[in-house]
C-alpha cells in the first residue's frame, strides 16, 4: 500500500471520527433541545443521547425546563389619589412549549417583565393608596392571570406573581406611623377609661350588696327584739 493510499486513509478516518463526534449530542435532565437544520426549525429533543446529521443539523438552543424566576425591576407608580409609590414584583413560571418561547419572542424575560410593569402600573393607578397597601393578594392573582393569559402564546405557563414591596413616600410613611400610633394611644386610653369604669361599677354593686345586707341584718334583728 502506498503512503498517499494510507494518508488518505487516514483522513477519511479522522473525518469520520470528526462526524460521529460532532453528531452526538446530549440534552440533560429538565432541558428540551431545539434542533435546525439549515436554519429552520427541525425537531425537538428529549433529554438523553441523540445524534444528528453533521454539518446540516445543529442545536440551536436548549430550553430549561424547569420553573424559574423574574425580578421585576421596581419602578414609580402614582395611585388614583395622586401618591407616587415604588413598585417590584417577582414572576415564577416554566416553559411549557419550548419551540414556541424560541421562536415566538426574541427576548422572553424582558418581555415578561416590560408587560408585569405596564400591568401594575394599570392596576395600582386604579386604587387609591390604602387600598394598594391592603389589596396585594389581589393585586398578585389579577396580574398573575393577566400575565399567564398574554404569554400563553410564547409557551409559557405563570404560576405565580408576588408583589414584593409597595413603599410610599419617606413623608406618608411618617404620617401613617404618627396615625397608626395615635390610634394606639386612643386604643389604650379607650381600654384604660373603660376598665374604671367596670372597677367603679363593680364597686358601686358591692357597696349597694353590702348596704341591703346590713339593712335585711338590722332589720332582722329589730323583728327578733320586738319578739
């Protein structure tokens, strides 16, 4: 055999080698891999080994699976009685189409955050500030179904929205302290006024008991005298 027979031999054979390695691939636990070919979409792989046909197919991405979270960057937002507040939230969802949140939307979690701002903007310029400040339950479940219903498109499943902090201005903050306290002191002088006057009632009851017991006992003993 001749030495440009066996070269060539060789070449080949590193080509194959180079084809079978670069036509395995392996997708892990909680990842779903999105496969191109020629750049259009092709298949979706599971997780575990797979191969595919070198230099034509190619993963394009691979789509973590498992639930996730957003932090939404806090932000202005002014009430309907005209008090400006600081608004953040945290969005936990999973991907549920993973060809869908690729190729539907070019940047998911910026989208996702940009629509949870719009939202709770729309909804806490709806309410007034002490509403806002004892509504976050509901606050939460309306932007979470506004959010779920908006991505459903992009393959995405929002399981859960939580408002981390509304915080008003330094100067609201301080004049509902003042008044939160003041009503802790009414509370206190209420609870302090009414006691006495159960003391003082009580001890009216006992001296009338005591007054009738010493009249029934000195009337009793005038009977038995007079007897």
């Amino acid at each position: 055999m001749s030495i440009a027979v066996i070269i060539i031999v060789v070449i080949l054979a590193l080509l194959a080698l180079v084809s079978a390695a670069s036509s395995a691939t392996r997708i892990h636990q909680g990842q779903r891999g999105l496969v191109e070919r020629f750049g259009r979409f092709k298949d979706t792989l599971e997780p575990g080994l797979h191969f595919i046909m070198p230099f034509v197919d190619v993963v394009a991405a691979r789509i973590d699976m498992r639930e996730s979270v957003i932090d939404v960057e806090p932000q202005s937002v002014i009430t309907n009685d005209n008090v400006t507040v600081q608004v953040d939230a945290i969005i936990y969802f999973f991907v549920v189409d993973p060809k869908a949140v690729k190729y539907e939307v070019a940047n998911f979690r910026m989208a996702t955050s940009k629509l949870a701002q719009t939202n709770l903007r729309n909804l806490i310029g709806d309410m007034a500030l002490d509403e806002t400040l004892t509504s976050r339950d509901r606050i939460n479940v309306a932007l979470r179904e506004t959010l779920d219903e908006a991505t459903d498109k992009w393959g995405v499943r929002v399981t859960r929205v939580e408002v981390k902090e509304i915080e008003p201005p330094r100067d609201i903050t301080d004049a509902m302290s003042m008044q939160m306290k003041a009503e802790r002191e009414k509370r206190a002088t209420i609870l302090s006024a009414e006691a006495y006057r159960d003391k003082q009632i009580l001890e009216a009851e006992g001296d009338k008991q005591n007054a009738i017991l010493t009249a029934e006992g000195q009337k009793t003993s005038a009977i038995l005298r007079a007897e």
